[in-house]
C-alpha cells in the first residue's frame, strides 16, 4: 500500500521532463520563420520598379515622332535666297504678281549683272528667290518688270517683262516660275517675243483671254484705207507656246490700231 505515492511522483516527473524539451525546440523554430519573409518580399519590389520605367519609354516615342511630322510640313515651300546684289547695282523694280500661286503677292524686278547682261529675279512674300538670265531682244534698252497673270490657268502667275524695243513698239517676254526655277517662255525652241504698238505701216499685240491661250496680234497696211491683219493663237503647254490657229483679213485703219495693245489683265507697260 506505501508503494503509491512514489509511483504517482515518478509519474508527475516524467510528464515535467518531456514538457520542458517541447519549450526548447518550439524557441529553436521561430528565427527559421523569420528568415523566410525578407526574401519573399524582395522581388516584389523589384517588379513594381519594372512596370513604372516602361512607362517613361512610351512617352518619349509619341513625342519624337510629333517633332518628325512638324520639320517635313514646313520644309518644301521655302525656295533658297538668292545672292545678295553689290552695292550700286543698277535696278528696275516695281513690277508684281503671286508668281508660285500661293496667293501673296511676290516682287519682280530685273538688275544689270554686267555689261549686256541682264537678269530678272523674283523675290517671293514667304522668304527665298528665284533668278535667271534674260537673253534680251537689243542691247540698248534695259529689260523691265511688266508684273503677272496667269497665262495657263494653274493658279501661277507667268511674269511679263520688256525684253528690248523697236521705233514705236516694245517687246514683251514671258518666264514661267516653277519649283524655284525661272524660265523663259518658248515657241518652235526660242525665246518668244510679243511686240506691241505701232509703227509705219504696222501694228501689233498681245491678248490674254484667259482661256489657257495668248494671241499675238498683227496687221500690215496694204493701202491707205485698209490693214490685212488678224491674230495668231497660241496654247501654253508648260513653258512651250503651241502655235493652234491664225484668223486674219481686211481691217479698217481703226480695227488694225486696236490690235495695237497688251490686254492681259490689268498689266501695264512701264
Ligand atoms: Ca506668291
Ligand atoms: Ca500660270
């Protein structure tokens, strides 16, 4: 019967031995847990980063392909600027017209480059220029700005210049400008000329009927009373003037002496 109480202390000291060992283990654990979460988060941050440097590379795209679009709009229209003129050169100027059809109007005039050598130049309302040569008609008259209109209908105006004189007439050339290139106006391969006025026994012309056609006008006095004379009509292909038609016969003094006149719009001669 006294053996009781030892067994049950014997009992109650086990059972305290194996609770202390759980205690030691569960504490050797916990910092093994604790390791883990640093390295979990650490990508995730690195993700995060990734997203937001995409965005800044879509931005600069869109803006560089704005600047490419803006430079090509504005670079065909300007034509380059001509030399500048030295000082004293001598100049004719007054004459105008929208010469590259952009509806301001452009100044024209011509200037001695050196001695027999004459030049006509355009300066446009938009900046730049364009230049040529002018094969003249006679050394002693100096070539002049007549102004433009617009011969062939394709919104340019053509520009008129004297190009030489006779006794009692002036002699009219036409340049076509286009693509910053002047050039003077043909028929059958050479420049053509128009005269206009009148001389003993003649008289002659040009007509713009704004049409797509010029006429050069023309009578020759067969006796005192009468002319024989007409028009010969002309179509603008480019800078090249197409020979279509020529009407002509019997004219009274006063029917051939209206044909005496340059009628294109409202152009003058100087
Ligand atoms: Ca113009
Ligand atoms: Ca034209």
């Amino acid at each position: 019967m006294k053996r009781l109480p030892v067994l049950v202390l014997l009992a109650v000291s086990v059972v305290a031995g194996c609770a202390g060992n759980q205690e030691t283990s569960t504490t050797v654990e916990a910092p093994t847990t604790t390791n883990v979460a640093p390295i979990s988060s650490t990508p995730g941050t690195t993700a995060v980063a990734g997203t937001a440097n995409s965005q800044p590379e879509t931005t600069t795209t869109t803006s560089g392909s704005t600047t490419t679009t803006s430079t090509s709009t504005t670079s065909p229209t300007l034509c380059p600027q001509p030399v500048e003129l030295a000082e004293g050169t001598l100049i004719f100027a007054g004459g105008s017209g929208d010469l590259d059809g952009d509806g301001l109007s452009d100044e024209l005039f011509t200037y001695q480059a050196g001695e027999n050598d004459w030049r006509v130049r355009v300066t446009f309302a938009d900046g730049g220029g364009a230049d040529a040569g002018i094969a003249q008609s006679d050394d002693l008259t100096p070539p002049r700005p007549i102004g433009g209109f617009d011969v062939d209908g394709d919104g340019a105006e053509e520009a008129f210049l004297t190009v030489g004189a006779g006794a009692s007439t002036t002699l009219v050339g036409l340049f076509d400008i286009s693509a910053c290139v002047v050039q003077r106006i043909t028929t059958g391969g050479v420049a053509a000329v128009f005269s206009v006025g009148a001389s003993l026994g003649a008289e002659s012309g040009l007509i713009c009927p704004g049409d797509g056609t010029l006429r050069r006008n023309f009578a020759q006095r067969v006796d005192q009373d009468s002319f024989e004379g007409g028009y010969e009509e002309f179509s603008v292909d480019g800078t090249n003037l197409i020979p279509i038609e020529t009407v002509s016969g019997l004219l009274t003094s006063a029917e051939a002496a209206q044909l005496a006149t340059l009628d294109c719009g409202g152009l003058t001669l100087p």
